[in-house]
C-alpha cells in the first residue's frame, strides 16, 4: 500500500519544505490545478486527535490554507502574508499540547485579542471545514491502520461568528455558499451577511 506522502504528491505534486518558527510545513503549487497554491501542516496526522467517540474515523488531519495566487507566498518575512505560516504552526502546537482535536465546524478567534489578521485582511476569527474547492483532491487517504483527512482552516469575519454562533454551523456554511466563497483566501472579501439596511440607501 502507498503511503500518505506519496498519495499527496501523486494528487498535487511534489512540495516545498517551509520551514517555520521551528516547524517543517508543506507548500504546494499545483500543476494540475491552476493558480491554486497550498500551504499545509506537517506531520499532525501522526498524532491521533482526542476525539469524541463518534467522530472516531476522524483522528488523523492535516490542516491547509489555500492561498490566492497573487500573494508572495514565499516570501516570510512579510506580515501579509507570512501569518499563514504562523497560524498553522500554531494550531499544531494547539491541538498536540492540549490534547484536543478540531473538527468540520470548529471555530476560534485569532488570538485572545482578536486582531484582524493583517492589513488587507480583516477577519478575525477562523473556522474549520471540510475542503471545498478541493475536495476531489483532498479527499481523505485511506492508509492500512487509519485514514487521514483535511480541514481547511478560513478566515471569518465578527458577524459571521455572532451568526454562526446563534443560527447554527449548517446555516453559516449554507449562507457562505451562497456568497461564492471557499476556503481560498481573498484580500478583498466582505463579510457574507449583507445588512438589510443597505437596500433601502
């Protein structure tokens, strides 16, 4: 049977190694899907999340950004664009320390501050979610003794939170749909809860 890296690669190419505030990450720009560039933990999966026992088939992940391609991804000294890297080593170091896990759904702020994540953008809240536009190529990998899954992890906005917060996970990801958006990033989005007031200006 072939191993997880080997699949990954099969599916998306061979990756860089980035290597950030102590972590190895991956970086993907993918040949067989134009324009899109992925930057991915490495290494989480090895470490069997604590989940709750009916997400038991759910315990090994990698998280993912899918970055647009404009963005100067390599370049790690820039605050525009290097927070990727940070929050993903983060969010490892997160889970394995505390002994918790992250599911589809799963939200959190961004840091207990709750800073817009940089200067172009401006949300300040994350949520996890199953992969969207690359959920094809990101389709879990099943190995002998587990299988290994993805969640991207995607920026939200403070309103989107409070929504998601009283309406429910299912409604938020319904209404992000129907806003066009994914789990690929965007300097320019808006929030997608379009205030009813506007239609009367």
């Amino acid at each position: 049977m072939k191993e997880f890296k080997e699949i990954l690669c099969e599916r998306l190419g061979e990756p860089r190694i980035i290597l950030f505030e102590g972590e190895e990450l991956l970086l993907f720009k993918s040949k067989e899907i134009p324009l899109t560039t992925i930057v991915m933990t490495n290494g989480l999966a090895d470490f069997p999340m604590n989940v709750h026992e009916k997400h038991k088939d759910e315990a090994h992940k990698e998280l993912y950004f899918m970055l647009p391609s404009y963005w100067e991804v390599e370049n790690l000294d820039n605050p525009k664009f290097n927070w990727v890297y940070h929050w993903l080593v983060r969010l490892k170091k997160y889970v394995i320390s505390t002994n918790t896990w992250f599911g589809n759904g799963h939200t959190m702020p961004c840091g207990k501050e709750m800073k817009s994540l940089s200067e172009s953008m401006l949300q300040n809240h994350f949520i996890l979610s199953h992969p969207i536009s690359l959920q094809i190529d990101l389709a879990p990998i099943p190995l002998k003794d587990k299988e290994i899954g993805f969640l991207a992890v995607i920026p939200i906005f403070s309103d989107e939170m409070d929504y998601k917060q009283g309406k429910g996970t299912v409604k938020f990801f319904n209404k992000l749909q129907g806003a066009g958006i994914t789990e690929k990033l965007d300097d320019f989005r808006r929030t997608s809860l379009k205030s009813k007031w506007r239609l009367f200006r």
